[in-house]
C-alpha cells in the first residue's frame, strides 16, 4: 500500500521538491551575503540591501505561506475523491482493508507534505534570520523597503519557523476530510482554500495573541512615542521593546481608569520643541497615561511551539474523522 | 448444498432510496452462477455487498462464512471485477501485478504473468492507454491471480464490444473450468450468462424470481399452447409463469413437477432467454398492485 501510494505521489512530489529546491538554492546563494552584510553593519545593513534581496524576501515569505493552502488543495482534496472519480477505490478495497488504504494515504502523503513545507520553512527562516533581527532592533523605527514587519506580526509569523509544519499537516487532512464528506474533488478543493483561509485568518487576528497572557505597560505619552490619532480620538503609542507585538492599548487617566484621551491632544505640535513639549507635559501632569498590552518579542518560539501543537492536535483528530467516516459512510 | 453466499433479509438504503430490500438468497458453492435481472434490480448493490464494498443497512450477508471485507485474510478469499473494471490509469499492467504481489497474501505471481503474457497484455504499458477489453482482461487476471475461493464479476462485459465479450467470456470459462472456484456473474444479458453460468438465480425488485441449475430449469419449463387456456385450470403439480394470449391462441410458459404430455397441448422445449424473460416480466404486475 506504500509502495502504491508513493507510486501515486511521486510525480508530483517530484516537482513540489524540485520547486523547493530551486528556491532552497536561491537562498543559499545569497544567504551567506546577508548574514556577511549584518556582521559587518549590524541593524543597519536593511539599507544595504538591494533589489534582489527585497524580492527573495517577499518571494520565500509568500512560498511558506501559501505552501500549506496548496497543499491542502491539491494533494488533500483529491485524495480519495481522486479514486472514487475513477472508480479506483473499487479495486483498491478488493486489494486491502480500507482503513488501512486511508491510513497509508494519510501517513504518507502527510508526511511528504510536512518535509517539503518543513524544508522549505527551514531554509526561509535561516536566510531571513539577520533580516528578522535587524528589524526587531530597529522596531518602530521608519521602515526599509520591504523589511517592515516583526517575526511576531502575523503575516511573518506564519512563514517562520515550525508553524509551517503544522499548517501543512491541518491543510491536508482537512482537505481529505472534506473530500471524503461531500466526494466531489472541485467542490473539496474550494471549500478546502476557504475554510482553511478563515481558520488562518482567525488564528492570526484572533486567537493567537490569547494563547499567553500578555504583559502590561504603562508608559507616558510623548511626542516621541506617539505614532497616531484615529478619527475617534484614541492614541497608538510605540513601546520599547524592540519587536514586541502589541495586542491592545488604551489611555488611562489618573485613577487608572481607561478614558477617552482629551481632544486637544490632537492640537499638540508632534516635532519637537518647546511648544510641544508643552503640550505633552501638560496631557502627563493631568495623569494621563497610555496602558499598553503585549508580548515580547522573545515569545516567539514559545507562540511557535504551541500554535504548532494546536495544528497537530488537529490534523490528528480529523485524520481520526475521516477514517471512521470512511469505514461508515462511504460505499 | 453448501452456500459460498448467504444473505438473509439484506437490505441497503442511499438517503431515501432502497437499492435492495429484504434480500434472502443462497448461492451454492461451486458452481458458476448466473445473476440476471433488470437495471435497478439490485445486482450490483448484492456484489458490492458480497466484495464488502458496501456495508449492508439492514439484514446480514456471509460469504465464504465470514462478514465481507472484514480482514485481509477474508478480502483475500474473494475476488472481484467491479462495473467498468477500474484499474489505475497511470500505473502500467506490470505495476499492478506487483500492487496485487504486496497486498495480497497467496498471490500467484505465475498465474498473473503468464495470463498476461499470453494475452498479449503489453507489461509497459499504462492501464489508461488499454483498450477497454485489455482492461476487464486485466481486472480479471487480477481477481483470478488472489486464487480466491469466490469470483465475483459484477457486469464484467457490459461496456465491451461484442468480440472483446467473446475473448473475456471465452478467458473467463478456461480460468475457472477444473478449479475449486465459486464463481457469481451479474449481466442484463441472458445470452453471457447461458455461455459460461451453470446455475441460474433471477432478481427483480431484491427478490428472488427463480433459482436453480441451468439443465433443470430448462427441463422443469415447458412453453404450452392450446386455442383456450386457463391458467388456473391447470393441473396439480403445473404452474403457469407467463401467459402470452392472441385472439387465437394461448401459450404459457409453465413450471411442471409432473410430465406435460397428454392434455392435447402443443408442448415445446423452452429457451433460458425466454425463461428468464418469463420471470422478469411476471413480477411487473406484483409491484404495480402495491401501488
């Protein structure tokens, strides 16, 4: 059963890792430069670098991210609607135990998916390993071209490190599950891209950041740390804490009360001088303060681990699903 | 008579629909059995239930003593050659007998490749690229190569042209004359059945019409014909099947435990075409006073 269902992989796998090596070579071209470049000039190599990294940056944070999504949709969605299409599954369930036809596939195909996504998060996360670094040292500073973003901020969270993995698994067997439950591949496969985003999307915006509780400051607003005033009026301050990855913030007045900051806030000069200087001492010695909700950015291996074990859990519980479902319901 | 499959009160239900209802059948081990009946009679969901490929909604079937695709051990027992003979499009002939070679405890490697060989199968050849008589040749090889105890072909030849249904029908007799193989084979058409089946079972609407060996049944019917006919005046142990009436004449298809002979009747020998015609169309009356 192995042997048929690599039979059946192996064109495919061959150019899912051959696509993963020529990035893998890409970025191990120019990796050493990179990381030759930020021993040289520390945080502020991101200005050194050119056209050409700002492409490989974008092109391997986009490959790791949408890596999960494709896999789900081309190798999870067809799996077994592929064979009841072709009527296949017909002479496989002559040939052996259904369940083990579904769990051979499952097993397989799953962990060809987890090494190619791996593999390919792996070789990411190191080149961008002095990029990362960088713009964690320089947070909140103006940003370099495309090197904006912290490892903690949603869109470079997830193309980092092992989480990856995780995705690759979920996508898969949620894919295959959903092929089994409606068995018709087109339909699997746009169901599959959809629910799968929304289920990323809310990870990202939603529960993440509840997945450890985050600390607390509460910092002075000045003209210096003040980055925006929305149209209601509310403040975003910028903490010191390089890379850090803030969840919430509010104004508090003196009793510590959260409070709508005072609107003539919005009239103090932001460039430093006397007169701003003014502004801001006065908004202090009223008592108000900014309270500001994070998690700093050394959590992040921490955040990594735990959302990748949510994924596992996961994909495991609907490999669970499919199996039984198929030993029931599917003729 | 020991029963290779042995269904009691099987039934199987899509959503709303029952595609067998209240099934009770023998089939004698042995024996090469023809199962005829018309579309939507229920064949195809009995074989699928018989190869385990469905699990029965209601009732139980046992074959070879055992539930159906319970174990390796029990799938190993049955081979089966389901509708349209699926094969892996993109796996060549040589690779499926190695796929049947790994999963299959007792495979018999020799059969396979020499059935190939001299079918003229070419080895490197992808399945896809098969014509679609190759195809069901090589669906059965693998069926026959399991060495199974029961060989289910579930209308191996109704998507074939006539000269590839002879090749398979023909492939089919020699494989399975002088082995200790029980052999069932579904078909709309009588006349595959009478080429190859030795025993006869009728299904319409999940129930059995007529079952029986080939030669008995034809030596028990008789076609009849006389101007007047009554089909209830007819004598003890004769039993009319169908009736076909002109203004002039009435012949019935009858089932007779006693000679025929003798009651000035015109007596002629029956046809299995028009036997099993004969118990297909007597049925159609039953359900249309259910409704």
């Amino acid at each position: 059963m192995i042997w048929l269902t690599w039979r059946q992989l192996r064109t495919q796998a061959a150019v899912v890792f051959g696509a993963v090596a020529v990035l893998a070579a890409l970025l191990l071209a120019t990796g050493p430069r990179i990381a030759h470049l930020y021993h040289a000039h520390g945080r502020a190599f991101l200005d050194e670098l050119g056209r050409t990294e700002s492409g490989l940056y974008l092109i391997g944070t986009f490959a790791v991210l949408f890596a999960p999504a494709l896999i789900g949709t081309f190798w999870g969605a067809p799996l077994v609607t592929r064979e009841l299409d072709a009527g296949t599954h017909r002479l496989a369930w002559t040939l052996t135990t259904r369940t083990r036809w579904l769990l051979v596939k499952l097993g397989v195909v799953g962990l060809v998916a987890i090494a190619a996504t791996g593999l390919l998060s792996l070789v990411v996360t190191w080149w961008n390993g002095p990029i990362d670094a960088a713009i964690a040292r320089n947070s909140g500073a103006p940003g370099h071209g495309v090197f904006l973003l912290p490892r903690l901020h949603a869109l470079v969270f997830d193309t980092r490190g092992v989480v990856p993995i995780g995705y690759a698994a979920f996508a898969f067997v949620l894919g295959v599950t959903i092929g089994v439950v409606i068995r018709r591949t087109l339909p699997a496969m746009a169901l599959l891209l959809a629910l799968f985003t929304v289920v990323q999307v809310t990870m990202a915006l939603e529960a993440r950041s509840h997945l450890l509780p985050p600390d607390h400051v509460t910092t002075t607003i000045t003209s210096a740390n003040l980055m925006l005033i929305d149209i209601s009026g509310n403040l975003t301050v910028r903490i010191d804490e390089p890379g850090a990855w803030i969840v919430s913030q509010h104004t508090v007045d003196a009793a510590g009360q959260a409070v709508s900051p005072p609107s003539w806030v919005g009239k103090c000069p932001l460039e430093t001088g006397q007169a701003s200087q003014t502004c801001f001492d006065r908004l202090t010695a009223l008592g108000y303060r900014q309270r500001v909700a994070y998690h700093p950015a050394g959590r992040f291996w921490t955040f990594q681990w735990e959302e990748t074990a949510i994924y596992l859990v996961a994909a495991l519980c609907l490999a669970g699903f499919c199996v039984r479902w198929i030993r029931r319901r599917v003729s | 008579m020991s029963a290779v499959l042995r269904a009691r009160g099987l039934g199987k239900r899509y959503r709303r629909r029952w595609a067998l209802a209240d099934c009770t059948l023998d089939i004698p081990a042995g024996r090469v059995v023809g199962l005829v009946g018309p579309n939507g009679a229920g064949k195809s969901t009995l074989l699928g239930l018989a190869a385990g490929l469905l699990t029965p909604t209601t009732g139980t079937i046992q074959v070879c003593g055992e539930r159906p695709g319970a174990d390796p051990a029990q799938l190993a027992k049955v081979g089966f050659v389901a509708q349209d003979t699926p094969t892996y499009a993109r796996l060549t002939v040589a690779e499926h007998l190695t796929l049947g070679s790994r999963l299959i405890p007792g495979w018999d490697m020799r059969l396979a490749t020499e059935r190939v060989r001299r079918l003229g199968l070419p080895p490197d050849q992808r399945a896809g690229s098969l014509s679609g008589g190759q195809r069901a040749q090589l669906a059965l090889t693998l069926a026959l190569a399991k060495r199974p105890r029961l060989l289910i072909l579930d209308e191996p030849v109704a998507a074939l042209d006539p000269l590839a249904r002879n090749e398979f029908l023909r492939e089919l007799s020699d494989a399975v004359a002088g082995r200790e193989i029980s052999v069932v084979l579904s078909s709309h058409l009588v006349s595959d059945v009478e080429r190859v089946c030795d025993h006869l079972i009728v299904l319409v609407g999940s129930r059995v019409q007529v079952a029986g060996d080939v030669r008995e049944l034809l030596a028990a019917h008789h076609l009849i014909g006389a101007p007047h006919l009554d089909p209830a005046a007819l004598p003890p142990g004769v039993h009319a099947v169908s009736a076909d009436r002109t203004d002039r004449r009435t012949t019935l298809l009858v089932r007779a435990d006693v000679p025929v002979d003798g009651h000035g009747w015109a007596v002629t020998p029956v046809g299995l075409e028009d036997l099993v015609l004969a118990y297909m169309s007597r049925s159609t009356p039953v359900l249309e006073e259910q409704r």
